[in-house]
C-alpha cells in the first residue's frame, strides 16, 4: 500500500512543479507584453517631461504668447522665450466651461430619460444618435458648428462657436456615463422611496442623483478630460487670438490651439514641448481624479 501512495505523492508533486512553472512563464510573459504596450507612453512622457520643464516658470503661466521676432532673439542670446500661454490657458477654460454649462444639465436630463424609459422606440433612436455622436471625427462636429454657428449665429470666430463644438462632442459622454451609473444604483432605492408616497420627480432630484453622484461627477470630468485636448473643431470655430478674451462674440484662443501656431514656426519649439506637457499633465489629473472616485464608489 505504501508504494502506490509513494507513486502517486510524486505524480502530485511533479504536477505541482509542471503547474509551478507554466504560471511563472506566463507571467513573466504577461509583464514583458505590458512593459512593451506602455513603454511608448513612458518614453512620450519623459521626452515631454525633459524638453518641457524649460519653459515652465512664472511668465509662462502670467503672460500671453510672445511673437516671433521676441522667440528669435531669445534662441539667439541663449535666453528662455519670454512670454507664455495665458491666453491659451485662459481661453481653454473659458470654453471648457461655455460648453459644461451647456452640456452637462443636458446630459444628465436625456440620461436619466434613457435610464427611464430604455425599452422605448424614441429612447432607443437617442441611444443610437448618441452612439453615432462619440464615433463621429471631431473635425466633423467643428464643421457643423462652422455651418451652424459660424456662418448663421455669430457671423464669424468666437468663443461661442468653439464651446459649441466642444458641447457636441461633451454630450454623448456625459448621456451614457449617467444612463450607465443610475442603471448601478439599486431598484430597491427606488422602491423605497415610491413605498412612502415620495413623488416622482423628487425621487429622481433626491434618491437617484445623489446615490449615483459620484458616478455622475466620473463622466463629467472625463467628457472634459476628452474635449481639453481638441485642436481640430476650434480652428474652425474658435480661430485663436493672441490676447486674452472673455467675449464669447470674438475669438479666443486654446492651449491645443496655441501649440498648432507654435508648430508653424520654428523659433516656438520650447514652448510646443511646455504647451504639451501641462495639457498632458492637466488630462492626466483629471482621468486621476475619475479613477480615485470610481475606486471610492466600489468600495
């Protein structure tokens, strides 16, 4: 009896070793994969990071962009580009709010229609309008902005026009995000509060939105984390300026906007690589913050 049970302990063992040694290979396969996806995206980071930190100083966030002669002077003594991207800075988040204003109680309402009424023919036509919505180009939502807004509204450039374009593509985000989060939240919440008598739409106002918050707020920053980094829809909406500009009526510039003029002339190098990296590190924070709330719902 002794030696089937010898037998079969060392089969067990082997089986184990064999087992042993396919999780560690396909391990260590998994981390070599991974380290070669984000490679790229660390090696984006730190060239940004080492080209970028120069230009980064008081100035840059104070003062508006400097023109091509000042850039030429400075290359040639050896100096840093004075100026900076105020307008670009201020200009971002002045249509990143335009566009929020417009966009986020307009979201959460057809969400929540959506998350009501899901099995409806008209609610099913707005999904797929959605749908259509976030796989559109966004230099496609900037020229139906440049027909509709450009051309008829404000007859010409403006903040407006840019915000617009960056409320269409904020939009679709924010409807899914909040059908998505309300279908999270338990029946029986709801059911509670029709059980004593609440009304309907206090219910929507004071059980659901609430219970659903975060999840709500995680779709938000994200449709802005999205649209932070457009260049396309406002260079034909939004154009740029050169100073900063809080007329929605005129046209104003962005961070995205600024580093595609920048591109164009060669003297504005340094500052295409701090342009990015704080619009990388602006989209970064956001998505951080997205993750440390959604990480806080779960638990």
């Amino acid at each position: 009896m002794a030696k089937p049970k010898l037998k079969y302990n060392s089969i067990l063992q082997r089986e184990v070793k064999s087992r042993f040694i396919k999780d560690k290979i396909f391990s260590g396969i998994v981390i070599t994969l991974s380290l070669i996806t984000i490679s790229p995206i660390v090696l984006i980071i730190l060239k940004l990071i080492a080209k970028g930190y120069k230009q980064i100083n008081l100035s840059f966030f104070t003062e508006t962009a400097p023109n091509t002669f000042q850039a030429m002077e400075a290359i040639n003594s050896g100096n840093v580009i004075p100026g900076g991207i105020l307008n670009g800075i201020t200009g971002s988040l002045f249509m990143v709010f335009l566009a929020s204003i417009m966009a986020i109680p307009i979201g959460l309402l057809v969400g929540i229609f959506l998350y009501e009424n899901g099995t409806k023919r008209y609610a099913n036509i707005v999904k797929d309008i959605t749908d259509i919505l976030q796989g559109v180009p966004s230099i496609v939502l900037g020229l139906i902005s440049y027909f509709w807004v450009v051309k008829f509204i404000t007859n010409g450039f403006s903040a407006m026009a840019g915000s617009f374009a960056l409320f269409i593509m904020m939009l679709p985000l924010i409807i899914r995000s909040t059908e998505e989060t309300l279908k999270m939240v338990p029946d029986t919440i709801k059911e509670a509060g029709f059980a004593l008598g609440v009304p309907y739409h206090k219910i929507i106002l004071r059980v659901l939105i609430p219970t659903g918050l975060s999840g709500l707020i995680t779709g938000i920053l994200l449709s802005i984390s999205r649209i932070i980094g457009e260049t396309a829809p406002l260079m034909l909406t939004a154009l740029g300026s050169m100073s900063v500009n809080f007329d929605i009526s005129k046209p104003t510039s962005a961070i995205p906007l600024l580093i595609w003029q920048f591109y164009n002339d060669p003297n504005m190098v340094d500052l295409i690589w701090s342009s990015s990296l704080l619009l990388m590190f602006f989209v970064l924070a956001l998505n951080l913050i997205s993750k440390q709330i959604i990480s806080k719902r779960n638990k």
